[in-house]
C-alpha cells in the first residue's frame, strides 16, 4: 500500500510530515511521488496565513474526486490548519477519514492504527517492504510549542505550550538519520533556542549544549537550527556556534519589523537596537556567517514611519536572504481585533520591501562569483555552501559528497559553480566517516 504526503507551510510541518512517514512506513506502507498510485493521502495543513490554509482547504475539496476513482482510498488531514478547524473540516469533507491536530502529531501512530486497520481498508491494496529515508539533510524535532504571544500569531493557540525532547531522544533521532545516510541535520523548534531540559550537568541542559552534543554524533558533518528567537540567541550559543565545526555559519532570525513602537505592539520584547547589535556580535564571532529574516509587512498601525524604519534596517543589516510576509489576520489573535490595512497598502508595501531585500540579496550572491565552498550534495547536481547558499554543480560529485567548489555565476535565487579541487567522498564504514 502507498502514501503520497502533501505538506504545506513551515520546516516544523516537513519535519512531521517526515515522523508520519516513518510511521506509515514502519505500519508496512510506502511513499510514491504520484497521488494516483496511492491508498492514503495525507495533506500536512499551515495556518500561519490566510493564504496557506485556503490553498489546502481547496486541495482537500478536489479529494473527494480522487477517493470516489477507488474505494478504501483514505483522506488524512494533519497540522495546524486541521487544529484550528477540525470540526468544520469534518463537517465540510466528509470525504475525509480521520483529522489529526498539529497538537496531536507525537500520537499519530497510534491515531492512524485505527485508520490503517485492514478490515476497513480495501482488501485488494497491497503492502510493501518499508524503505528506508535516505536525506541527506535531515530535519530533527527537539521541542513542540511556543511559549510566546506575538499578537499577530496563531502558532501559539494551535501547537500549544512549549514541551521539550530529553536530549537522549534527540541524539538517538540524529544518530537514525545519520544511520539512513543524513550528513546534515537541522533541529527544529518553534523558539529552537529556548530548548532546556534537566541535564547531567548539574543544570538543565540548554541549547548551547545540545548544540555541541548533536554536533559529536559520529557522521554529523554539518547542523543547522530553525527558527531561533533573538531574545535566546546568548553569548553561550554564539560561542557554541563560533566553536563547533559541524555547526555552519548560517541563521535565520526573524526581526519581523525594523520599527521599535512596532516591535513592542507585536510583544517581540526586543529592539531594532537590540537585533542589530546582536547581529554585530555574530559577524565577530563568524565573520562569514550569512543572515537571513522573516518580515511583516501591513502589521495593524504600521505607519509610513514605522516602515521606511524596516526597510532601513534591511539596509543596514545587510541580509543574506529573507521572507517578506504580508500581514494576515489570524481569527483569534489579538492583532486581529485592531484596524487593519487595505490590501492594495500591504501589497504596494511588500513589492518594496521585496525589490530592496531582492536587490541586495543579489549584490551578496555576485559578490562570491569566484570564491571557493564547501557544498554538500543534496540531490542531483545540486547542493548547499555551509552558509546554506544553493548552488548548482558542475562536475564529478555524487548525493552525499562534500565538494570544494568554484563560485561562477549568481542567479536570482541559486548560485552556480564547478568543482574545484579534489573530491572529498564521505562513507561510513562501523559508524567512522572515512574519506577518499
Ligand atoms: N517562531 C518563529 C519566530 O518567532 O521567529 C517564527 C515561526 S512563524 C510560523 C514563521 C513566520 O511567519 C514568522 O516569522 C512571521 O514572519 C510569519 N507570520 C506569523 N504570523 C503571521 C501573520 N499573521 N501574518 C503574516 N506573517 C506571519
Ligand atoms: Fe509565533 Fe512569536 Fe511563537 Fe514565533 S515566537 S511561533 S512568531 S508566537
């Protein structure tokens, strides 16, 4: 029997939508790439914006065909959209099995026993030997929640208070996908950085350890972490990130607005002064880290102020890369019982601010024409600097293979290079990384 999984939305969704997969797959099923050829459908909903849950709301609505071409055929919808709504969902589909809420995912196999049990589901369907994930990159889950109340976000109301991973489960979790051939694993959170836990050390275990400890696992050659706050982001973690090798220079903070009044309507209980001195701090500790961001444009009271302010602080950040979002109004947040704009303001606001990070953007990726990474392939021909920069290669390397490579060309998203210099294999042979 096969699934096919549409996710919608954030790394955290992919990360479930990756856990549910192993679920299904330890339950005998396995994953094609055509809804067509498959018996479950899982569709891994967003609700951050508007957009994201109405593009899976119509998506669930043609499912109803695709069910009707064969019976036993089964519809799961998983996330924050089916926590927010599950009732309607149930109400307006009932062409969908089961809904199981983004506060529910850690249950899943359990929950989907009862949908996969063979009685109900069509005799003729038939099972398979569970493949094994074979990602080069790997996400890993190491806390669920958020303890915030940013006003504009539903995040909070839909994933619930934060709870941590035991460390143990995290380091058994990096040492699987390792096992399944990751090279690089990014941990994943909400606040990624707020993650403690009671520890052997006479503390609690915090993430400047967790850090260092994921780094240690034999075969880890490079982590990431997503989405760090700025309030978490301490001396101790820019030390660990300066000092541990497998910790690549690279990070996403979201700064969501360059304005102060702003800021403090949000509840981001930081200040443009704050993230840009944190941002100094970083650059001397990993002078050639690469930042990104999140913005909201049109947040309810942004003024022409309050937004030539973001757009100077994009400046003067000198952004890598960044999401420019326009501000959507989520039933239920505080932000959405305050004025808000037209729309026609919040899209003239975010083709602005989206030519300027484009254009800057653009400025950095040209200026490393010529220069030499490391690229870890992904897929095909194509792989990731370690300040996670895409690029395009030419040249002898294979999934799975670190390669120095020369920088030739910058497009508008993805750079292009050719292989430079010897090629370094990674293998593990009795869990040693061996090279050749
Ligand atoms: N926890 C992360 C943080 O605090 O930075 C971000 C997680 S959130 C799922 C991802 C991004 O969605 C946020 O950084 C924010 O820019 C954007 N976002 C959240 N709520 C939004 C809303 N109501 N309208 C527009 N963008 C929103
Ligand atoms: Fe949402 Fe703020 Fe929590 Fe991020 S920190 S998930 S933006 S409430």
């Amino acid at each position: 029997m096969k699934y096919y999984l549409r996710t919608y939305g954030c790394q955290m969704n992919v990360a479930d939508s990756d856990e549910m997969g192993r679920h299904l797959q330890a339950r005998g099923l396995t994953p094609t790439e055509d809804p067509e050829e498959a018996s479950v459908l899982l569709v891994n909903t967003c609700t951050v914006r508007q957009h994201a849950e109405d593009r899976a709301f119509s998506e669930i609505g043609r499912l109803k065909k695709w069910k009707a071409r064969q019976p036993g055929r089964k519809v799961v919808i998983t996330g924050c959209a089916a926590e927010r709504t599950k009732e309607y969902l149930e109400n307006r589909f009932p062409h969908v099995d089961l809904v199981v809420g983004a506060k529910s995912i850690e249950d899943f196999g359990r929950i989907v026993d009862g949908l996969l049990d063979r009685r109900s589901t069509d005799e003729d369907l038939e099972y398979a030997i569970p493949t094994s994930d074979d990602k080069v990159s790997a996400f890993v889950t190491i806390m669920r929640g958020c303890n915030y109340s940013c006003t504009y976000c539903i995040v909070p109301y839909v994933r619930g208070r934060e709870s941590y991973h035991p460390i143990e489960q995290v380091l058994a979790e990096v040492r699987d996908r390792v096992s399944e051939g990751a090279r690089e694993i990014t941990l994943l959170g909400q606040t990624v950085n707020s993650y403690h836990r009671d520890g052997s050390k006479g503390r609690d275990t915090d993430f400047a350890d967790l850090l260092q400890e994921a780094s240690a696992v034999d075969g880890v050659e490079r982590v990431r972490f997503i989405s760090p706050h700025p309030y978490y982001m301490t001396d101790r973690v820019i030390d660990a990130m300066a000092t541990t090798p497998q910790v690549c220079e690279s990070l996403h903070l979201p700064v969501q607005s360059g304005s102060n009044p702003i800021l403090k309507k949000m509840l981001r209980n930081y200040t443009r002064e704050h993230y840009l001195a944190l941002l100094e701090k970083l650059r001397a500790a990993m002078p050639g880290i690469a930042i990104s961001t999140d913005v909201i444009v049109g947040f309810p009271g942004e003024s022409d102020a309050d937004f030539r302010e973001t757009l100077a602080l994009i400046r003067e950040a000198r952004f890598d890369w960044g999401f420019i979002f326009k501000y959507s109004t989520r039933e239920g947040t505080p932000a959405a019982a305050w004025e808000s704009f037209p729309q026609e303001r919040i899209e003239e606001r975010h083709q602005e601010c989206l030519a300027l990070l484009d254009c800057l953007a653009f400025d950095k990726r040209q200026a490393l024409v010529g220069t030499d990474h490391d690229v870890l392939i992904e897929s095909g021909n194509f792989g990731r600097t370690r300040t996670n920069y895409k690029v395009q290669v030419e040249g002898d390397a294979a999934s799975g293979d670190t390669v120095k490579v020369r920088i030739t060309d910058a497009q508008r998203v993805t750079l292009s290079g050719h292989v430079h210099g010897s090629r370094q294999t990674s293998g593990y042979m009795d869990g040693h990384v061996i090279r050749n």
